[in-house]
C-alpha cells in the first residue's frame, strides 16, 4: 500500500507537467493581449515597453518556465505566508500570478475570495444528493420492478437527461415568478449574523442547491441501485439469508457495505465537479463562485486568471482520482496493488 | 435417455426448421429492441422531432428572423395564439419558426460531433486494445485528456480560436465546425476505453485463435473477427454520445459561447430568452422541452439498445 501510493504520487508529477503545458499551450496561442485594453492614446513604443515589462516577448518555453516557477513556487509560499502569518523570504519581491482584468491583484486572492459560495452551494447539493440517492438507489435494487423502483428509475433517468439550465429556469418560473416563495438571485452580500439572515440565506440557496442536487442524485441513484443489483444474486448473500439473518441486517452488513464501495469511489471522483461543474447552475442564479469567476474571466480575457483556474480544477480531478484509488484499496481489501 | 427419442425428436427439430422464421443477428436485436417499451417510446419521440425540425420549415414557412412588429406592434412577447403557434420573442420574432430552425443546428451538431468523438474513440480503442505495444501509450494520453477539465477548457478554447475561425469560414460554418471538432475531441474518452475492453476480452475468444492458427493476417483478424464484434458498445455509445454533444452545445449557448446570436439553436434560445422569462415564460418552456425530450429520449433509445445489444441477455 505504501509503496503504490509512492509510485501513484510520483506519477503525478508527469501528469500534472503535461496539462500544465497543455493548459498553457491552449491559451498563449490566445490572440488576447492585456495591452489592448489600454487607452488608444498610448503611444506605440511605450506600449512595446510595457509588453516587454509584462514578459510577454519572451519566447514560449521561457514563458512557460517562468509561468511554472509562478505557479508552483511563489504562489504555496505566499498562500502559506497567507495561512500562518509568517514571512518566509521577501515575500514583497516575489512574483504572483496577477491579473488582466483587475490589474495587479494576485489571480489566487480572486480565487479565494469565491471559494465560500462554491463550496456552500455546490457543496451543500453534493450533500443533498448523497443523502437521497442512496437510500433510494438501495430500496429500488431490493424491490426490483416494483412500483417504487420503476417510478425512481423514470425519475432519476429524467433527472438525468433534462440539463441544469432548463431545471434551473423552471424552478425560477415556478417559485420565484409564480409562487414568490424564493429569491430569484442569489445574493451573495448576505451576511449571515443572526437567524432571520440564516433563514434568508437558506432561502436564496435552495433552488440552486434543488437543481444541482436533483441532477447529482439522478447519477448516483442509478449507480447505487445497480452496485447492489450486481451484489444481491452473489454467493455470500445467499450464505448469510441461509444463516438466518433477518433480511435488513443481511441488507445492510452485507450487500450495502459491498456495493457502497464503487459508489464511494464515484462520490469521490465527482468531487472536483463541484468546483468546476457548477458553472450553469451559478450562471442561472448568479452566485457569485468559481464557475461566475471563469467566465467573466473568459469574457474578458483575463489570461492569467483562466490559466490558474483551469489549472487548478485540473489538478483537483487528478488528486480526487488518487483518493478515489486509496479509498478503494481500503474499503475492498480484495484490491492488491501490483 | 433411450437413443430411439432423441433421433426422433432430432426428425421433429428437422420437420420443424423450414416452417421457422429465418433469425438474423439484427434480426434478433430488433426483437429484443421492440420489447423494450421506454426505447420504443423514444423512437417515436425522436423521429417526430427529427421530421419535425426537417420538414417543418418546409411546412411552416415564417421567416425565424422576420419581425412581426412591422406588421403589428403589439405583436411582441405573445403567448401561444392561432397566428402564432409558439408565441413570438421581445422582437417579435416567430418563436415556433426559430425553434424550428434552432432544431437543425442543435441535432446537425450532435450527430456530427458524436461522428468526431466515436471515431476517434474507436480508433483510440481499438488499436490499444489490438496492439499490445500502443496500449500504455495511448491509455496513458487517455487518461491525461480524462484529468482536462471539460467544460472549462471547451469554453476557453472556444473563446480562443471564435475570431479566428468566423474570420476563415464564415459566421456560421466556422463556429459549427469549431464547436463540433472541439467537443468531439474532448468527448472520445469513455468510448476509447469501453472499446479497449471489449477487443481485449475478444481478442482472447477461441475464434481469433482459430484464426491466427491458420495464418490469417493481423489487418484481416482486425477487420473481420474483432471489429464486427466491438460493434455493439460502439453503437450503445455512439447514441449516448449524440445526447452528450446535443447538451454539451446547449451549455455552450447558454452560457454565450455557442453559435452567433443570428443562429438560433435551442441552448442559443435559451440564453437570449431567460431575461424574459418574467414577460413570456413559452419563450423559455419550448426550447427547453425539445432538448429535454431529445436527450431523454435519445437516452431511452441507449439504455433499449445496451439491452438488445448484450449477448448475455440472449435467449
């Protein structure tokens, strides 16, 4: 075990070497310049000057290491400096990766700042949806092709293939134009100090939180449901059923724990979904998160910031991809790492 | 059991044969096909939307662009009404017409662009699977463009090469183009692998032993023996894949990325109409029902396809 999570961690490093230089590739051949939003009046020179200043004249791989010692280097160190209040080196001297479209302000300070209301609700629908999709997964799987099962299975393939922007709209038209019972923009000024705001704040996420937890669910009811119907007809149930094991506790110390064991690895891929996933869904209400940031970003074309933020999610899927490994290794100890 | 039985009922079997219907391998397909009502619901679903958005403007022939405010000015935001079907936009624009005309470009972009993803996948897959010294290569590219974040790198990269590609083709060839080479490529993943799977099982079958013992060659055993029988998870995903690109291009338009505001698809009509969604909720509600009934049942017709497709389930 030891020795694989060595190896599968130095394979990281390749991995994240290549869609760095992926993600970098992509965007310096943008035709964007952050030049062209300077005022007309300047004259042609200084504006070289200040290319020049800003490194863009550099050939590719020179931009390409600098932007690489940036990314992994300068900005840990001041992230930490950040975390602990410490000072480690001239922190005043260092380079960050700064933006083009608010010009000068570190692009990972941005990307902090929108990290809360992401993680709040996006997060929050991940939660919903486990919490319903597995019990409903689990009770259609036992009672196969009864009702209950055939009218979760139509629900969840519905909630699977009608997309978050059209949930997203119907459920404003419905609770916000007609029933007035929601806000229909999430306002993320809303500070929460006392319980009138707290009720407010549930209130403006739960339509966001609805559509992307019913999507979620969708997904994992259906994988739930057939990891247990892969696990019922297995040798072991019918051993414990012969024991005499009432049936809940041969469903659930014994088929459940078995077939939760893909459906974990799936929670843990779908993780860095909820970083990058959420786009549409706080488009729609205008939460104001990661996926708002990249495409104003995109809008703009702020370089840098799209650079950073790809990057990032990139290497969420790739640590998540890890963990759902390990965690699969610990739960299922038929897994050997050879 | 006595030998006298069976050479008997080995006659019945015999009398029985000619008057047996003939079964096919597609034949028997389509039987399981049909049983499966979902699937068959989405058929009939599908073909009327697809006959729909190809005959319809041949039928209903508005112009998607025409304002009716010319004519009337009272014509804007109009809800569903016996001169105009669907209703018309904030500009007085024929909403049927549009989603009429939206419909070919939405559907165009998801054939083609699972035509895109399949093949590569295919390719991907299947030389992986067949030649032993591609495998770790090409899985590892795999992989890599399976750690891309999707969404995000699409928009960008359609944010990037827009300009470009409308100065080169034109408005609207170059946006489909870019918009179908883009998701297909970023969409082979999931078909290479699944394709890689079954040519290792299959490569493994008696029958392609039977076939290298007596000398037959590796582009032949590829073509002849492996290839026909991957084709059923090609198919299954090809499906899948339409539904996939069809959403994908929506979320594109939704978000302002898509095609111009000139060709309305239906991701497209949505993101132009969500601000009026106070004023004339139909403007929302249609464009919205076609894609979710396209993808549901596009996915119906996979799920009755994976069934009908999978040997297992043979009787």
């Amino acid at each position: 075990m030891g020795q694989y999570l060595v190896r599968r961690l130095l394979t990281i490093i390749p991995t994240l070497i290549a869609i760095s230089f992926v993600i970098f590739a992509v965007l310096d051949l943008a035709p964007g310049d952050p030049t062209s939003a300077l005022p007309e009046t300047i004259r042609p020179e200084i504006r070289q000057q200040i290319r020049k200043a800003m490194g863009l004249d550099e050939p590719f791989p020179v931009k390409y290491g600098l932007w690489m010692r940036q990314f992994f280097v300068n900005e840990p160190l001041s992230l930490i400096e950040n975390a602990f209040d410490i000072q480690i080196g001239d922190g005043e001297k260092r380079l960050r990766v700064t933006s083009w479209g608010r010009r000068g302000v570190p692009v990972m300070d941005m990307i902090l700042e929108r990290v809360p209301q992401t993680l709040w609700v996006v997060g929050l629908a991940y939660l919903v949806a486990i919490v319903i999709a597995v019990p409903i997964g689990v009770i259609s799987a036992i009672r196969q092709y009864s009702i209950f099962d055939q009218v979760g299975t139509f629900i969840s393939l519905i909630g699977y293939s009608i997309p978050t922007f059209f949930t997203g709209l119907l459920m404003i038209l419905l609770f916000s134009v007609k029933l007035k019972w929601f806000p229909m923009i999430y306002d993320t000024n809303l500070q929460v100090v006392d319980w009138k705001s707290f009720v407010e704040q549930l209130r403006q996420s739960a339509m966001p939180v609805a559509v992307l937890g019913f999507f979620q669910a969708a997904i994992l009811a259906r994988f739930t449901r057939s990891s247990m119907l892969d696990n019922i007809p297995m040798d072991y149930v019918r051993t414990a059923t012969a024991k005499g094991f009432r049936e809940r506790y041969v469903v659930i110390r014994h088929i459940l724990r078995n077939s939760l064991i893909p459906v974990v690895t799936l929670i843990a891929l779908g993780i860095p979904a909820i970083f990058s996933g959420a786009i549409i869904t706080e488009q729609i209400f205008r939460v104001n998160g990661l996926g708002a940031l990249l495409i104003g970003a995109i809008q703009l074309n702020d370089i840098p910031l799209v650079q950073t933020l790809t990057f990032i999610f990139a290497c969420l899927i790739v640590v998540f991809n890890l963990i759902a490994d390990v965690i699969y290794g610990i739960l299922d100890p038929r897994i050997r790492y050879s | 059991m006595a030998v006298g039985t069976e050479t008997a009922s080995a006659e019945n079997l015999a009398s029985e044969l000619p008057q047996r219907q003939h079964r096919t391998l597609w034949g028997d397909v389509w039987l399981r096909f049909r049983r499966h009502n979902l699937a068959n619901v989405g058929v009939v679903v599908l073909v009327l939307l697809v006959i729909g958005v190809l005959a319809g403007p041949l039928v209903y022939t508005v112009d998607p662009e025409y304002s009716f405010i010319v004519d009337d000015i009272d014509s804007i935001n109009q809800p569903p009404s016996v001169k105009y079907p669907m209703g018309t936009d904030d500009l007085g624009r024929d909403t049927l017409a549009r989603n009429l005309f939206g419909g070919r470009i939405s559907l165009a972009v998801g054939v083609v662009a699972m035509f895109v993803s399949i093949t590569f996948g295919a390719l991907v897959g299947v030389l992986s699977g067949f030649f032993r010294r591609l495998d770790n290569p090409l899985m590892r590219f795999t992989d890599l463009m399976l750690a891309l974040p999707s969404l995000p790198l699409l928009l960008v990269i359609i944010m990037l090469f827009r300009d470009s590609l409308k100065a080169m083709l034109g408005p609207e060839l170059g946006i489909f183009l870019l918009v179908v080479i883009v998701i297909g490529i970023l969409g082979w993943m999931p078909t290479a692998r699944v394709v890689r799977g079954s040519v290792l099982s299959i490569k493994e079958k008696e029958f392609v032993e039977a076939a290298v013992s007596v000398g037959t060659r590796e582009p032949v055993i590829l073509w002849q023996h492996i290839l026909p029988n991957v084709l059923s998870p090609i198919i299954v995903s090809a499906t899948l894949g339409v539904a996939a690109a069809i959403l994908t291009e929506s979320a594109l338009s939704f978000l302002g990325l898509g095609f111009p505001s000139n060709v309305p698809t239906w991701g497209r009509l949505l993101f132009e109409n969500k601000d009026f969604i106070t004023q004339n909720p139909w403007l929302v509600i249609w464009p919205g029902m076609f894609i979710s009934l396209t993808i549901l049942s596009i996915n119906f017709i996979g799920d009755g396809l994976r069934d009908a497709l999978d040997p297992r389930q043979r009787r």
